[in-house]
C-alpha cells in the first residue's frame, strides 16, 4: 500500500463494496475499483493487488485515493476530462452562418450538411449543431406570393368584416371549386399499417378521368354546398349558383365571398348577377386565395378523403365525395375568424419593403458591375460585332453620363 495511505472501510460500505463485487451485471470499472478497495482494507499489499486486479500501481492508488476522499460514491463516476478534438472555435461558427446565408457555389440550389462541412473542414455534425443553435434550415423553403392588389385592403376588411360581424337576415358563402380532381386507382393493393411499417400504397396510378367540385361553404353553420361536374367553365359556375339559388330559403340576402378566378367575372356571370338582386359578390384581393374560407374546406378534403383514395372510376371518385360532404354536414361548425386584419396588412406591407429593398439592392449591384466593365473596355481593341449590334462601347453602359448612338 502506498506511505502514508491507509484504508478503513465501515461494515455499511463493506457490504456494498461486496455486494457490487458479485453483481453479475455491474460494469467491470466498478467491480475491480471495489476489489481493489476491499484488499486494501485487508492490508493487502500493493503488488499483490495488482496481480490480482492486473491494474498498474498508479492506477491502485489513484482509486484508493478516490475512495478516501469520495468514499463508495465516488468509485462509481469518472472525472471529467478533457476532449480528444479541440471544440470548435467561435470564428468557425460564424463563417457557418454566413455562408449559408449566400449561394453555394456551383449549380445548386442551397447548402447541404455534407457540402458546407466540406467547404469548412468541419464534420456534419458540427455544421448540423451550429445550424441548430442558430435556427437555420437551409434544406426547407416555404411558399408565398404577396398581393398586388391596389385595393388589398379594403377587400380584405370587407371580407373579414362578413366572417365577423355577418349582416342580418343574410346568408355569407364562401364560394371555389377544386377544379382537376383526379380518380386515380393504384396498380396494386397497398400493405395495410403495422407495427413498425407505414401504410404502403404504390408510386403509380391508373387516372380514370377527373371532376371540379363546386362548393360553397356556410360561414354561419359550416356546412358546404357541393356539386361535382366535369368542367369548370362560366356555365358550369351559372349553373352551381342556380343549384345554391334553389337551396337558400327565399327572402336571404346572399353575400358570397369569391377569388379572381376569369369564370367568376364572365360577362354571363355578371348578366346573371343583376337578374338575381338579392346576390351580392365579394371578390378577395389577387393572389389571397387564402382568404376564402372554403379553402380550408378543400385541404380537409384532400387529406382526409383524396390523397389516399383509390378509385376506379369517375363515378366512384364522385360519389366518395358527396359520402364526405354529408358526413362533413352532419357534424359541421360554424367559421370562426381568428386573424388580425392589422397584422396581416403590417406583414404585407413588411414583406413588400424587403422585397423592394432586395430588388434595389440587386439593381445597385448590377449597375456597378456594368459601369465598372464600361470603365475597363477600351475601344481600340473592341472590335465590330457582326450581329447587328452597336459597336461604339458607350452603348453598352448604362451608366449616368454615357453615350448612346
């Protein structure tokens, strides 16, 4: 035993350090560091409790200390020690960031974790960490399109003012078609969903044929009024808002909330529009489809019924989709707007100053590129183009001051 090292072990602990010795499933660390403990309460020398745990003597005593200044607890924990890999610096995170901000070089559309770690000299997993820390995804992409609609707000307080405040003694609908629906039927039945596998259904598809599904949702009660027909003309518009005439109750004033759709604003439509006084048409802003409620309608309907459907012919397709309106109907809620029409014109106004803001910058960039090549082109070496084009190099700047001819 090392000098001055001496090692008193109570019965408690005794009992622990041999209960741990004979646990078939402790970690083997654990059971030779109590061995070498319950030896050296023995008074077991040091060389001979390193032939019997066949550990070197630093290690022998390096424990018996633990031990004295820990006691049992400590033989089951290692200190902390200090990585094999330098961490990365913060330099290194920050050229991360910025160059994911940018364009990866070559033809492609944005970074991958294998392409930035290359270009670094990091492992995956770092860029993946730093991108994590840093809330950027690179690998997504969300959709959007700003209205340029002159008129956006008002047609977007008027439309949320009928979700709101509905008038008296009217009826609001929200009015589309889902035009293009196909009956697809699959070429093989799919595996049905179990423990450890996804439902399977095969990558292609028999298209019988396909139907347009017109509806018009209830803001106040949430039931839909559908009709599926072949085309999505003016005609078949005239004659789904004959079908919605016969169906609402005489003496409702109707108010129907429709997009930009060209079948919307035929000049039949318009024609049938004055012959039916108490119809009232409200059209949403360009490119805010999102604002018609039965849009929400349309993506239950395609996720819960369409996009997983096998059908083997237009007829089916069809009549599962009036299976599904009825059974909507039969549970339906009224339509509840939610959404601040402050906010919303906030962030299309925010988003249409970063968009000019972007383009301006992109111009600037562009502006300067060209002058500078106007600025570096000298004419004697510039020689005549033959393809009909202006060969004086003024007409090739844009810049303030330059000649044209």
């Amino acid at each position: 035993m090392r000098t001055g090292i001496s090692i008193t072990i109570s019965a408690s602990d005794r009992r622990r350090l041999e209960g741990l010795v004979k646990d078939r499933n402790a970690a083997q660390k654990h059971v030779w560091r109590a061995q070498i403990i319950l030896l050296s309460a023995d008074a077991i020398g040091t060389s001979e409790i390193m032939r019997r745990t066949g550990k070197s003597k630093t290690c022998v005593w390096r424990w018996q200390e633990r031990f004295m200044e820990e006691g049992f607890d400590g033989l089951l924990r290692d200190k902390t020690r200090p990585s094999r890999i330098e961490p990365l610096g913060v330099d290194v995170a920050e050229k991360i960031v910025a160059l994911t901000l940018t364009d990866p070089p070559g033809e492609t559309t944005h970074w991958t974790g294998v392409m930035m770690a290359k270009a670094v000299g990091v492992s995956v997993s770092s860029v993946q960490r730093i991108w994590r820390a840093h809330g950027l995804q690179p690998h997504r992409v969300r959709q959007f399109k700003l209205s340029n609609d002159p008129k956006f707000v008002d047609k977007l307080r008027d439309v949320v003012g009928l979700y709101v405040d509905p008038p008296a003694h009217a009826i609001v609908l929200s009015v589309d078609e889902k035009s293009q629906i196909q009956a697809l039927d699959r070429t093989q039945p799919g595996l049905p969903l179990k423990k450890g596998r996804a439902g399977t259904m095969t990558h292609d598809y028999k298209r019988h044929s396909t139907t347009t599904l017109f509806a018009a949702l209830n803001v106040l009660d949430g039931k839909v009024i559908g009709r599926n027909m072949q085309r999505h003309r003016h005609q078949e518009f005239i004659r789904f808002l004959n079908a919605i005439e016969a169906e609402v109750p005489a003496g409702k004033v109707i108010h129907a909330i429709l997009d930009n759709y060209a079948a919307h604003k035929h000049p039949k439509v318009r024609q049938w529009l004055d012959r039916h006084p108490r119809w009232t048409f409200h059209f949403t802003p360009t490119s805010a489809s999102w604002l018609n409620a039965v849009e929400g309608f349309f993506a239950i309907l395609t996720k819960r019924r369409l996009k997983r459907g096998v059908f083997r012919s237009i007829t089916d397709l069809q009549a599962a989709i009036n299976r599904f309106l009825a059974e909507h109907n039969q549970q339906s809620k009224p339509f509840t707007w939610t959404a601040d029409p402050d906010k919303i014109i906030a962030a299309v106004r925010h988003g249409h100053q970063a968009l000019d803001s972007i383009h301006s910058h992109v111009r600037r960039f562009k502006m300067q590129a060209r002058f500078f090549f106007c600025s570096r082109l000298s004419v004697s070496r510039l020689r005549p183009l033959r393809l009909g084009l202006p060969t004086d190099p003024g007409s090739f700047c844009c810049a303030p001051g330059a000649s044209r001819q």
